[in-house]
C-alpha cells in the first residue's frame, strides 16, 4: 500500500541495566486513509511505545515504519522532526497547548515552524476552528478554554498540516463523558472526511464504537480486538 | 521571534521581573563606567587633551613625568629628528592657591595643577573666555573654568601659599584638570621660577623641565633616547599610567566592573536556564509536532535579545538621568563611546548566558510530551 501508516514485524527494547525489556514484540498492522483505529491495552502494555514508533518519535529497534509508503526507520533525528511536521498530526493527553498562543496562533505556529504563514495557511486555520466549533474562540488563549474546547484545538492543530497520519494519545483522559463523545466524534468526522489514517490509543471503551477496528495490546504484541460494523459508524 | 515576543506579551509580569534586575545592573554598569571615566579624567585629563604621541623622560624616571626632570635644551635636537612633527616642554607642579585679598586670611584655600607650557604651542588648550597666554604677559595664567565656582573670575590675581610669586587670570579652560585638581597653565619660565625658587632644587639642570612631549605617530623611541642621553621617550598613554596612583585608581573601578559583568552573567544565564526548564514540556511538546531545535533555539535566544535590548535601553536612560541630577563636584562623566561599549558587552553577555538554555533545549526528549514514557 502507497499510503497511511503501515508498520511490519516492529519490535522495540528497552536496556535496563543487564536485562532487555521487550516494549514492542513484532507489531505489525496496516491503517489506511479514512480507517479510525483504536488501540487498548493496560498501562506498561507497550501503547506508549507504539505509538512513540509510529509517530517517527522514537525509531523501532527492528522492523519497518513506512509512512505514505516512504519507510522512516532508519532516518536522521533531523528528518524525523521533518517527518512529523509534515506527515503525522498529534493529539496528545491533555491537549498540551502552549500557553501564551491563542487559539489562532496554535494553528499557524505549525505553519510557522515549516516557514512562513501564509494568507492561505490563515484561512484554512479560521475555516478548521469554524468546522470543529470553535468560531467564537479564535482570540481566545488556553486558559479561557474548557477542557473540550482545548481539545478540539489539539484537533484542528493536528489537521493544520494536513498530514496523511494522525494519532491520538488518550484524547478523552481529562474529560466528562458527554465531552468525551463530542471530541472523539469529531476526530472520527474529520478522519473519514479528510481521509486521514489514524490510530487512537486510549483506555476508555467508551469511544470504541467511532472506531472501525480496534486492537488489544498486551505485553507488547498487538492483536485484533474485533471489528465494527461499517454502516453503523456512517449513520453516525 | 513569532513565540518569543507573544510570550513576552502573555506573562508581562515575569518578564518585566527580569527586565528590572537586568536593568538595574545595566544601571549599575554604566554608573560605574561613568564614576571610572570622571575619576579618570580628573586625574589626567589635561595629558589626555594633549595632541601628542610620545613623551620624553629622564632616565629612572619609571614613565612618571612627576619624577622626571630633565632640561629643554633637548627640543631643538628632538625636533629636527625623522617623524617629530612637534616638540615642546612642558613642567608640572602642585600648588595651593590662595582665595579672597591678602586682607581675609580664613577665606581659605584651592588646591591647583600648575602646568608651565610654552606660550601658544600646541599643547596650550583653547580658551572657552578670555584670552590664551601670551610672551609678553610672564604672570599670565589660563585656568579650569572650575575655578569660577571658587569665586575667581577673569583678571583676578592668583596668589601662591608659601611663594612670593603670583599670577593672573587670563583665560578660563574647560576640562582641564591633573592629579584630581583644576589645571592652572602658566608660561614654562614662570613655572620655572616658582618651582625652581629653592637653591639647588633644579639639580644645576640648565632650563629644567619635567618633560618633552612629541608629536608623530612613527616617532622611534630608541633613536630619541639615543639622541638625548640619559632620557627615556615612552608613549603619552604610558606616561599617563605612569601617573602616581593612576593605574591602582582606574584598576579598582575597572576591577569592580569586571565582576560586575561576570556575576551578571551568571545571573542572567540562571534565570534564562531556569526559564527554559519551566518550559520544557511545553518544548516537548512542540518536539513532538515537528519542531526543529534551532526553531526553539531562536526562540530563546531572540527573547534574551529583546528582553537585553530593552533593558539596556531604559538603563542607559536612567543613567543620563541620574548624571543630570548628580552635583557638579562629583567625578562623573558619561562617555558616549563607553556607553555604547558596555551596552554591547552587556548584549553579548546575555546572549552567550542563554546559549546554556539552547543547549538545554537540545536535550529535551519529545517522548516527554506523551506525559507517560513507559
């Protein structure tokens, strides 16, 4: 497959001392654009790990990360970072805004980041914000924003550069169930929408059902939990 | 520039925290620089006004034209030597001078510099009122327009403490001043007879003076000393340094400020480093989004410069201010040059503390961002 994120007999050790702990043992999976997929699993399971690897954060001790077709396993820290700017969209715990920025200004410091931002790059911020019900918000800074709010920014931050690849890393941790639904909702939304390929790593069953399939993790070996019906997560 | 000026913006508070310590110790820098440069000047601004290059010294005189005494018969050799522009005498001695008329004894009295020159020859300063000293004038005098806040005046008769001689009066000069006291320049011959008056105290010397001062930029020293046995011809920023007390003075404030910079450095490379460490999640984070060190890099370094630039700014500016209210007794003199000097090694300063907090920066693991490294 050409795009998306496919990982092939990924393996990952930590060195403790004299002895070797296993965090990832020969992951493979395969999530093409427009697939939301979960991933669960007890804490220390490996979640971490993989989705360290898969977001080109930390490079696999064996196998092969290929992101859009391109493998990333054996490529400069330098290129890494490239690699992340351009091509992966991260939702992290606790939405992880920067402070001093406004809603506006979290989105375009990406654009910032590769360059220059652009008139272009401006409106399709404002037109993300809109989208994901953040109108009335775009002056606003973090602290102004309810813990939803924050992460629907985290949201439109990942998709401002329009990346192939989106992860998640527990986007619902600090949230109320209500909350919890609306913004994995509007990540499953977007993802079918704008054909993204993404993986969710979370502890909540609860929001299982946005996802099309979903994926136990346990001691490092990663297994197909069971799959969704497809027409049910059209309807929604 | 894009994160670190909106930052500054957001926590106006911490920032201006910082801005004030930096502020106060540009204020600190200056005013020192300024204490140093008036101290300086008093002790030796009429050598430093000289447009001259080289000074010739008796031999054993240490470079110390105070304990140097040799005879001027030297210029009409010196002079027609390669590369000497101009030569002249020139003859120093303390003096106290007497204030009010003969009949006021507990008016008190004024400590002078009296410099025996040649009359009209380049080393006599400009007059800013009245007139320059003249040949047919031997009493005449030129003096620190200081010595108008004494209460002399244009004409009065300067009378000696301990000497039968007096002078006048002439012409008032402005920053002139030797040995930490107003500079009184009178005709060499004048000079002579004062400092002179002692028998013997000339050491039999014929037309004694205390020094030759050259002008020419490519004067060779060795070749002067050859010339006029028992002299030796040093640079005039040597004689200067030479000067009793001079070197220990300019050294201790020069000594204070030295420290000055190297405990600001410190200081500041702390609170920028501590800075960055309470920021380095949050630069996790924008790791793990994609960004690159030298991005944060610049960030950090670009905020230091503001932060530097506009500390400096309202230091330098305070410090114009506190020199427009500091009495005129006070040695201070704001050296624009100097100004300008310590406001760049105070820049540079800042700039290289925070290279600790780049380097900090480097190290940050985007992994951190996850929150949960397993």
């Amino acid at each position: 497959m050409a795009q998306g994120l496919d990982m092939h007999g990924v393996s990952h050790y930590y060195n403790e001392g004299s002895s070797r702990t296993t965090a990832l043992d020969r992951v493979s999976i395969s999530v093409e654009p427009g697939e939301f997929i979960a991933v669960i699993g007890p804490s220390g399971s490996g979640k971490s790990t993989f989705l360290s690897v898969a977001g080109a954060l930390l490079q696999a001790s064996e196998g092969e990360v290929k992101l859009n077709g391109t493998s990333i396993s054996s490529v400069s820290a330098k290129e890494l970072s490239r690699i992340r700017l351009h091509d992966i969209g991260f939702i992290m715990q606790s939405s992880n805004l920067v402070p001093y920025l406004n809603v506006e200004e979290q989105l375009h410091i990406i654009k910032k980041m590769a360059g220059k931002v652009t008139k272009q790059d401006k409106a399709y911020a404002a037109q993300l914000l809109d989208e994901l019900g953040l109108g009335e918000k775009h002056k606003a800074y973090p602290d102004e924003l309810s813990g939803g709010e924050k992460q629907r920014v985290a949201i439109a931050r990942a998709l401002m550069n329009d990346p192939q690849v989106i992860l998640a890393d527990e986007p619902t941790a600090s949230l109320d169930t209500k909350r919890a639904h609306e913004v994995v909702s509007l990540i499953a939304k977007e993802v079918r929408s704008r054909r993204k390929a993404a993986v969710m790593v979370t502890h909540d069953e609860r929001m299982l059902t946005y996802c099309d399939r979903v994926y136990r993790m346990a001691d490092g070996q990663l297994t197909l939990d069971q799959m969704q019906p497809a027409q049910e997560l059209v309807s929604r | 520039m894009y994160l670190a000026w909106r930052e500054i913006k957001r926590n106006r508070m911490k920032f201006s925290l910082i801005a004030v310590i930096f502020i106060l110790i540009a204020w600190l820098v200056f005013i020192l620089s300024g204490l140093g440069n008036g101290l300086q000047t008093l002790a030796a601004a009429s050598f430093k006004n000289m447009k001259a290059d080289y000074v010739v010294l008796e031999q054993g005189s240490n470079a110390s034209v105070s304990k140097s005494l040799l005879s001027a018969d030297g210029i009409d050799i010196v002079s027609k030597m390669p590369n000497v522009r101009g030569a002249s005498p020139v003859g120093t001695t303390m003096g106290t001078v007497l204030k009010g008329d003969a009949s006021d004894p507990a008016a008190g009295k004024v400590d002078v510099a009296m410099i025996g020159i040649e009359a009209g020859s380049f080393l006599e300063p400009a007059v800013i009122e009245g007139s320059g000293l003249s040949s047919d004038r031997a009493d005449g005098a030129i003096v620190n327009k200081s010595m108008k806040d004494e209460g002399f005046k244009l004409g009065d008769t300067l009378r000696l403490d301990g000497s039968n001689e007096t002078l006048t009066i002439v012409g008032f000069v402005e920053n002139e001043t030797y040995n930490h006291v107003a500079s009184v320049f009178l005709p060499i011959d004048k000079w002579r007879t004062i400092t002179f008056a002692a028998p013997g105290s000339d050491k039999g010397i014929r037309n004694p003076v205390n020094a030759l001062i050259l002008q020419g930029s490519k004067i060779d020293p060795d070749a002067v000393n050859a010339a006029l046995q028992g002299t030796d011809t040093v640079t005039l920023a040597a004689a200067i340094m030479g000067m009793p007390g001079y070197k220990e003075e300019s050294g201790s404030i020069t000594m204070m400020l030295a420290f000055l910079l190297v405990i600001s450095a410190f200081m500041l490379g702390v609170f920028f480093y501590v800075f960055t460490l309470q920021k380095s999640n949050q630069f996790g984070v924008l790791k793990a989004i994609g960004a690159r060190n030298g991005f944060l890099g610049k960030a950090v370094v670009s905020q230091v410069m503001v932060l530097s630039i506009f500390s400096i700014l309202v230091g330098v500016a305070l410090t114009y201010a506190v020199a427009s209210f500091l009495s005129k007794a006070m040695p201070f003199i704001l050296d624009t040059k100097l100004v300008i000097i310590y406001s760049i090694i105070l820049l540079v300063i800042a700039l290289l503390s925070s290279l600790a907090s780049v380097r900090s920066i480097t190290r940050i693991d985007p992994l951190k961002a996850l929150g949960r490294v397993e």
